[in-house]
C-alpha cells in the first residue's frame, strides 16, 4: 500500500489588503482590494442593489477589515480618498499600530 503525504496546509491565496476599488454598477456594487503582493481581488459586495454610497463604503470596509482579521490575523485601517468620480470611490488599507513595540527607555 502507497501512502501519500499530507500536503502543508498554506497560508491564505492572497496578500494583505492594500487598497479598495468600490464601483456602483446597474448589476449591483463591485470591489477589487489590492494586496500588498500587487494581486487583486474582485467581486461582488454582498449588499442590496439599493444599498447607498455611504453604507456600500461601509460595508466595503468592514469586509476588508474582517478578511485581514480572519486570514491574516492582523488588523487594519480603512480610509476613503475623496471621490473623484461620482459612483466610484477608493480607499487605503493600511495595518493599525495597535502593536508598536514599546521604547527602550519605558520601564527599566
């Protein structure tokens, strides 16, 4: 009898978010989130159709922050660039400081 190898489970297929692309389409709103990798990732945003501007970038938001989370174990900030398009928006991703290393001097 052959015995096969357990493949090494890896990590996740895509890198850290970067940046999002949120777009308002007849079909619905769509996203592409940049990776620090230089991927993409696209799709759609699971929000009705009817959703508004201000609640699509939220919901944009909080998907980008839970993917991080859940994928990479770290956690990220999301901040919308004015719109420069009228329904089209993009946003920075960048990792909180929550975890900065504590100076030399403190405590010693």
């Amino acid at each position: 009898m052959v015995r096969r190898r357990k493949a090494k489970k890896k990590g996740p297929v895509f890198g850290v978010p970067k940046g999002i692309v949120l777009l308002a389409t007849p079909e619905g709103w769509r996203t592409g989130v940049l990776t620090g990798e230089g991927g993409m990732l696209c799709g759609r945003l699971d929000v009705p159709i009817s959703t508004g501007p201000q609640d699509a970038r939220v919901a944009a938001a909080v998907m980008v922050t839970e993917l991080a989370r859940d994928f990479h174990a770290t956690d990220v900030e999301v901040n919308w660039d004015p719109s420069r398009e009228p329904w089209s928006w993009t946003a920075q991703v960048t990792l909180t400081a929550e975890d900065e290393p504590a100076s030399p001097d403190a405590g010693g």
